[in-house]
C-alpha cells in the first residue's frame, strides 16, 4: 500500500462522513417537510428559513437531556448498543460509488460487503433490547430478530438477478453494465429489494419494532439524550445507505444525461427516499404474522422465480446477443409483464384480516 | 506479509482469542453471546488478511448475521438467561478434554512447515471458488446439491415439529 | 408430541401509553405475541363529576357536563338539559329544538372523523388519515367558535334552550360545509375504504357478536357495527329528530372494519339530517321562560339521547331544592369498553391496540 493510497483513503473517510452526516441533516428536515406535506401540514417552518435549521434544533434539545440508565440494566450492553446500531450504517457507504472512481473501496465483493455489513445493525437492536431491561424493548428486540432473519432471504435472492446480469459483484460494474437502469431489467427484483429493504431498515409500514401505537418506541424506549440522538441519527443513516444501495442496483447509479454524475446520484438517492418516505405516510402498519407472512410467502416464491427467470434469460441471451443489437429488449418487456402479471395474481392467494388464536 | 498486516494479524489473534475466552467464562449468557459474535467478526479480519475477501464476507453474513442472531434469539426466549450459565460436574473432565485438544492442536501446528506460495494471491476470489465448487468435471456439484437437499428436509422437519395442530 | 413449556408475560399497557387513549391501563398477559388474559383498569381521570353535580344549581351543572365525553361535549349538554326538561316540564322552543340537533349532528361528524383518524393513527398509519380528518374538524371547530366562543368545551345549551341565539354568519358558513363534507368523506373512503393493509388489519379482526353486543349492553356504532339496529334516534326519538329523513347504516360482522364504515356512513347521514335542519330551522326564541333559579318538583327523571359514542343517558332525582339530589350518567363507552376483553382474547398486541381503537372511548367518560 503505496502513499496515494493512504491519500485515497483518508480523503475518502473525510468525504464519506461528511457525506453521511450532511445527508442526514438533510434527510431529517427532508422528512419533516415531505410528510408535513403528505399530511396537509408545513412541516418545521421557525427555525430558520423553511425551518432548515430545525435537526440543529432537535439535535442540540436532545444533547441538553439527561442521561438515564435505568436501574436494572445490563450497562455496558446498553451503552454500547447505538453505537453497534449507527457504524454499519457508515459502512455500508464505503462501496457506494458516487461517481465512476468516486469510491472508497471498488470491492470485488461490493455487493455481498453491503448485504453482510447490513446483517450487523441488527446486533446493535438486540444489545439495545436486552440491555435496558423492558418489556416494550425485549419484545421489539424479538420481532426484530424475526423481521430481520426473514426478509434478508428475499433481498438476497432478488440481488442475485442483478448479478446474474451483470456477472460482477462489484458496485461500480454494475453500474457499468446498466445500459437502462436495472429497475426496467428486474422489476420484481427492485420491487422485492425494495420492500425488502424497507423492512431491514424498519421504516413503515414494517416499522414493527419500534411501533409508536403498540410497544410505544421498541427498543429505544429506556434511551434519552445522547444516546437517543446516536440511535435517531442512524435510523435515517440506513435510509441513506439504503437509498444509495437501491440506486447504485437499480437506478444506474451515477449515470443520467447532461447533468453531472454526482448531482444525478444525489438526485437518485433523493428520488428513493422519497419513496420510503410516500410509503410511511400512506400506509398503516401490518400486524406480525401479516408480516413475516409476506416475506415468506409472497416475496421469497416471487424472488426464486425471478433467479430462475433471470438466470434462464442469461442463458439464452449469450445465444442471441448479435440479433438483438446487444440489448436484450424482448427480455425488458417479458419481465415488466410478468412482474405485475405474478404481483396481481400471487396477491390473490393472501386472505385478509383474520388472525385469532385459540388461546 | 508487511508489517502492517502483521500487526493487523497479531490484533485480530488476541481478539480472538480473547473474545472466545469471553465466551466461556462469562456467566451472564447474553454478554457471552455478543463476545462470540465479536469472535466471529474478528475471524472475518482474518480472512481479509489472507485475500479471502469473499469468505470474510460470507462469514459475517452467515455467522454474525445468521448464526449469532439466533443464538441471541435462543436465550431471549429463555428465561433462565438472567440466572447465567450454571456449571455441573462435568468441569474438571471437558478441562481434561479441552486440554488434550489444545495439545493436539499445538502439536500439529508446531510440527507442520508452513510453505508460503510464491504466487500472488488470486485477486476476485468469487470466480474461483465458483468453478472450483461448480466445475463440469472435478466440481462439487452433487456432493452441494445433496448437501442443500438435506437442509431443506432438516427445514421441513423443524416446521413439521413446531406446527400447530389444528383440532378437529 | 413434546409440549413445549412457554411462560406468560405480564405487560401494562398504559396509563401512560401513546395509543390508550388518555389514561386507560390494560393489564395485558402475553404468550408470546398472543394475548391470553387482559385486565382493564380504568378510574385515572376519576373527578367525581356526579358527586360535584350535587353541590352546584342545575345550570351550573352543564360546564360539568362538558368535561365528559370532552370530544362531543355539547351532546353531553344536550343530554343533561334534557332529563331536566323533562323533570321540570319546560317545553323548548322549536328554533332552539332544531339548532340543538344541528349541534348535535355536527358534533357526531367532528367526534367521527376523530375516531376514524385514531383509529388509523393506531393501526400504524403515521397521523396521515387523522391530520386529514382534522382539516374538517377543525372546520367545525371554528363553527362551533363562532356560535359559543369555544372550540373544545362550549357549555351552549341551556335549559330551557340555548344560551343564546346564532350570530349571523354561522348557517352561511354550514351551509358551505354541508356543501363540501359529502366530497370529503368520498375521498376518505377512496384513500382508506379499500387499502389493502386496512383490510387485512381491520377485516375479521376483533369481532364483536350480535349476542355478545346485546348482552353487554353496548350502543352506538359499536353495537350497530355488530347487526343491530338500534338509535335512540329512531327508537326513541327526542328533540325534533322524527322530523329528519336519515337512515342508520348497520354493520354485518362487527369486526373493526364495520365499526370504521358504520361511523363513515353515519358522518354522510348526520350531513343530510344537517341539510334538512338549515331548511327548516325556524325563526323565534331559543330559550324558554325558565326561573333563574330553577327547583324542579319533587321527583327524577332519566333522558337519553345518541351521542356519537352510544346511548348517553342522564338519570336526575330532584329533591325540590336548587341542586340536583342525585345525577348519574351512563356513559355508553365505560359500557362498550366492558365488551374488549372478550375482543381482544386470543388476538395479537397490534389487534388489541386496533380493537380498542375502533370502540372508541373517551376517558373523561369512562372514568367521570
């Protein structure tokens, strides 16, 4: 490891940081003022103009608050907890490209890097769950450990259509190898990784772990000040590594006319979030059963079909690749297709409500 | 082996060894747990060091992500969890067991001339392994597809066992 | 087969609880995500109002009255004034009959539209549906503003009539809502009525049977969700309500779902018995020739009405003095809320927080 190296990497460290925290910021007011909209509100509009200084607000509030441990927790557990919760989420960013050869890392193993790095946040939930000794928070630990467990199979097997595609593990050749953003290419896929996704990063209508309405906040309830803020502040870090996850799959990245490379991605990874965003405003939550129900029954027969479907197309496309132009656009119809044809009619094997137990 | 990564290497060592006698001797269960999913990452670091990237990550994705989880699972179902580990009669002979293993390990190792390869490690590990394990004629594909068979009947039975019986 | 030994775990919900409702506490025993007992505890907000009622002159009461039910309080007015009516035999003039269901009507629509938003916040759905139904609500609000200077405890009716008359501006400005609710209420139903996470929430869930509804004495969208018909306003019909035309939708499960349609139609219903009202509102007084001092003769009575919640009823014993000798109330949502045990058994935690939801109480009443 040569000195442009270290240069390299401590450039990057610094630009991935602030890229991270500042798109958090802007997230965190992004939220506010969409889903004041969404709600026929104005969202924060008195600290500053257009309130923008409104998560400086919130974030100075929750340093001035107390520190509690409550009696009986497992202190060091508790303690380090937001923290095993916030890193992965800064991560996951390392392999995330900007632009072409804006990366910290062009990993060979980019993608699988993102998929484990994700698993982790997860330890960080569980330490919070158990540490602070509550009910409301070891249940919220419970479904998370089940949610999470559950939905990593379908992501994972949706990516693997895009790897089929791309051959490559690596971020930045996917996003070289997307002629049409892979979204048109796999739209089940983006669909499964995207709801999917939803629920790793517990944004609603999956939010069950931290469920204002039933288990008040999960499994951040025994937390304030600091500690509260590291676990706030990584909710959304998710959300930006996720957004920039789904981008860099599905949205090609980089890549888009005229303007400039970063300004696209920012543009992309804005559009995503914006998504996640219409989502928590729109809908209510499912129940737990309702849940794990849709990840193992509709979205994991829906992401083996697409492998095989994918991995068949592969096959057949190395055949025909010279007559189609080297695009294989029958394929980009089949699939957008077949993709609702499946949502539609798969969806009608689910009944509605229902759900008691005898106890 | 620069001296970067040995110092990496000789760090990961001590964690590791360090976090897995965590693992053992600490009576609380849950903070046991978390020193194996700890031993788990630091195994991870190791393999990076070695150019394994592909097994690094598919250790923290199946070990921290998947096996950690459900023993983390395992004792929040258990209620006796708060009470620690208990410890029987059996202490002094798995010691002996344990003991043994150690020498034999040690043994082993001290005996065996390490040969480093002059060759520089393969770059994208991914590909490799995959024609290794998926090769037409010297592949593993039946022995994986036995193997991934017999997950899936182990799957079957487990949702067999805990099913709920409807009455009649 | 092994049995697998599982133990219960004991959780408070509430009081203090972000979807209780106030300070309602259910002593909830889980197994599991399962619910196998639940304990309601309720009396947080207990101020003794039918005890208070007896220290202070009949009129003095009504400001009591509104701190019950806090989120339909005229109704609770109306309900008041009306056993005293009856006890003392004060005859109210027809324009103060037609305005008291005018406020009555709107404060079924604003109570509703609460509810239904609750309900929806309790389900999970981020205050979306409730910051919607506040946009009406707080339409209302300002109309009620606009007749009695209050927009949460009017303190409007007397007996004998109404404190005073309407100003000027209000039927204008109800007849604009009147005109525009109708669209209101098509879009909630567009954006809720067929939502697939709704349904799947709400459908089946926490039934609550006819027989069941019956037994427990329940009344209002609660046991009219469960197929029965029944509405003081038809069964036993006060003030000038056989004048109106309106229909009283009944559900036909009485699971969460029909709970949230019946109270959606009754807000389309109470819009067209407000129609009829700014038409044949008369002109006149709005209060009776009424003693300022009022003794009523020696005796009780007990007047009922459909509050937006159930059959809210009044039961007044005169002893011929300046206050009320007995007053006691029957506050249709301590009585709905008796049913939510047998509802919520056997569901999950989320199912208790929608049941409890969709009966909509208000604790102020529950607990008096």
């Amino acid at each position: 490891m040569n000195g442009w190296d270290w240069i390299h990497w401590l450039i990057f460290v610094v630009v991935i940081l602030g890229f991270a925290l500042s798109m958090i910021i802007v997230f965190i007011w992004t939220e506010r003022k969409v889903i004041g909209r969404f709600q026929l509100r104005r969202g924060p509009n008195r600290v500053g103009p257009m309130g923008v200084l409104q998560a400086f607000a919130d974030f100075i509030k929750v340093l001035t608050k107390e520190d509690i441990v409550p009696a009986k927790a497992d202190r060091w557990v508790h303690l380090l907890a937001p923290i095993v919760a916030f890193v992965p989420a800064l991560l996951v960013l390392a392999v995330v490209p900007f632009r072409d050869g804006s990366i910290l890392a062009d990993l060979n193993i980019g993608i699988l890097y993102v998929v484990a790095i994700g698993a982790l946040g997860v330890v960080g939930i569980f330490m919070a769950g158990w540490g602070s000794n509550n009910k409301y928070s070891l249940i919220s630990a419970m479904r998370t450990a089940a949610q999470v467990v559950s939905y990593e199979v379908p992501v994972v097997l949706s990516i693997v259509g895009v790897i089929l595609i791309t051959g490559s593990l690596s971020m930045v050749t996917i996003v070289h190898e997307q002629q049409v953003p892979f979204i048109l290419l796999q739209p089940l896929g983006f669909l499964i990784f995207f709801l999917g996704t939803t629920a790793e990063i517990n944004r609603s209508p999956f939010d069950l772990l931290e469920a204002e309405s039933e288990i008040v906040a999960g499994f951040h309830i025994e937390y304030s000040g600091m500690k509260f803020a590291l676990f706030y502040l990584g909710e959304y870090a998710h959300a930006v590594a996720a957004s920039a996850v789904i981008t860099t799959l599905f949205l090609s990245g980089w890549k888009g006319p005229v303007l400039p490379p970063v300004l696209w991605f920012l543009i992309k990874v804005g559009f995503v979030f914006w998504l996640f965003l219409w989502m928590r405003s729109t809908l209510p939550r499912l129940r737990v059963d309702q849940l794990m129900g849709f990840a193992w029954k509709f979205l994991l027969p829906l992401a083996l079909f697409n492998v095989f479907l994918t991995g068949a197309e592969v096959l057949l496309w190395e055949e025909k690749m010279a007559s189609w132009g080297n695009f294989p656009w029958p394929f980009l119809f089949l699939n957008l297709a077949l993709a609702g044809g499946l949502i539609v009619l798969w969806s009608k094997f689910f009944r509605l409500g229902g759900g008691r137990v005898e106890v | 082996m620069g001296t970067g990564s040995e110092l990496a290497f000789w760090l990961l060592a001590v964690l590791i060894v360090g976090s897995a006698l965590a693992v053992v001797v600490l009576r609380d269960v849950f903070r046991a747990a978390l020193f194996l999913v700890l031993c788990f990452f630091a195994v991870a670091g190791i393999y990076i060091i070695l150019s394994a990237d592909f097994l690094a990550a598919v250790q923290v994705l199946i070990y921290v992500g998947a096996i950690a989880v459900l023993i983390i699972f395992a004792i929040m179902l258990t209620r006796e969890a708060q009470r620690g580990s208990p410890s029987n009669r059996l202490q002094i002979p798995v010691l002996i067991v344990g003991l043994l293993l150690l020498a034999v390990i040690v043994a082993v190792v001290v005996d065996t001339s390490w040969p480093a390869a002059d060759v520089p490690p393969p770059a994208p590990t991914t590909g490799d392994i995959a024609e290794k394990l998926f090769d037409k004629n010297e592949g593993f594909v039946l022995p994986f597809e036995i193997a991934s068979v017999l997950l899936l009947a182990a799957m079957i039975g487990a949702i067999v066992l805990v099913r709920e019986r409807k009455e009649e | 087969m092994m049995e697998l030994k599982t133990e219960p775990v004991v959780i408070n919900m509430g009081p203090q609880h972000p979807s209780t409702h106030g300070v309602f506490r259910m002593r909830v025993t889980f197994d599991g995500e399962v619910i196998v007992d639940m304990e309601p505890v309720f009396g947080y907000l207990h101020r003794g109002i039918e005890k208070l009622a007896e220290e202070r002159t009949y009129t003095q009461v009504i400001p009591l009255t509104d701190r019950l039910d806090y989120v339909a309080s005229m109704t609770n007015n109306h309900a008041y004034v009306l056993a005293v009516e009856r006890l003392a035999g004060i005859t109210v003039p027809e324009r103060a009959e037609y305005l008291r269901v005018i406020m009555d009507e709107m404060m079924r629509i604003s109570s509703h539209l609460l509810a239904v938003g609750f309900l929806l916040n309790d389900m999970g759905a981020f205050f979306t549906p409730l910051m919607y139904m506040f946009r009406e609500r707080e339409k209302l609000l300002d109309l009620f503003e606009m007749v009695c200077g209050q927009r949460l405890t009017y303190n409007y009716m007397r007996i004998g009539g109404l404190s005073h008359d309407i100003p000027p501006e209000f039927l204008p400005a109800l007849n604009r809502f009147v005109q525009e609710m109708p669209h209101f209420i098509d879009e909630y139903d567009q954006l809720l009525a067929e939502n697939e996470i709704l349904l799947a929430r709400t459908k089946g869930v926490g039934v609550l049977s006819r027989e069941l509804a019956i037994n427990a004495s329940a009344s209002g969208p609660v046991l009219r969700a469960s197929g029965v018909s029944w509405d003081i306003r038809k069964a036993d019909p006060y003030s000038v309500y056989d004048r109106f035309k309106f229909q009283v939708p009944i559900g036909t499960a009485g699971d969460i779902y029909d709970r949230y349609w019946v109270r959606i139609q009754e807000m389309r219903h109470s819009v067209r018995i407000l129609e009829q009202a700014i038409k044949g509102l008369p002109s006149g007084e709005v209060m009776a020739k009424v003693p300022p001092l009022l003794r009523p003769p020696q005796g009780e009575a007990y007047a009922h009405i459909e509050s937006p919640r159930g059959e809210l009823g009044f039961y007044v014993v005169s002893d011929n003095s300046i206050a009320p000798y007995r007053l006691h109330i029957r506050a249709p949502t301590f009585i709905n809320l008796t049913t939510l045990r047998d509802l919520v058994i056997g569901w999950k935690l989320a199912d208790a927080v929608a049941v409890f939801g969709s009966i909509d109480i208000v604790l102020g009443e529950v607990d008096r």
